[in-house]
C-alpha cells in the first residue's frame, strides 16, 4: 500500500488512491464485525457469504 501511495499523481490518480484506501477499510471493518458476530472465515469463505 505504500508503495502505490508513493505513486500517487504520477502512474495513479490520488483521488482513486484515497478512494481504495478508504473501502478497504471499509472491508475490514465489516470483515471484523461478521468475525464478531459469526466466527472467523478465510477470505474466500467471507466473499462468498457477502456477496
């Protein structure tokens, strides 16, 4: 992630860089909720059972 971060405004757009940032976030707190509430699962597991 640093490494894109450093990119950014010269191979990437800065804005699409805070974009990503912020979902992935976004995923890992709903990733820590579900854990919370049901367990944990691999990613593979938790995609299936989000999307």
């Amino acid at each position: 992630m640093r490494e894109i971060g450093e990119c950014a405004g010269t191979h990437f757009d800065p804005g699409l860089i805070e974009t990503f940032n912020v979902v992935l976030s976004e995923i890992q707190i709903i990733k820590e909720q579900y854990t919370y509430k049901h367990g944990a699962l691999n990613d593979l597991d938790f995609i299936k059972s989000v999307g």
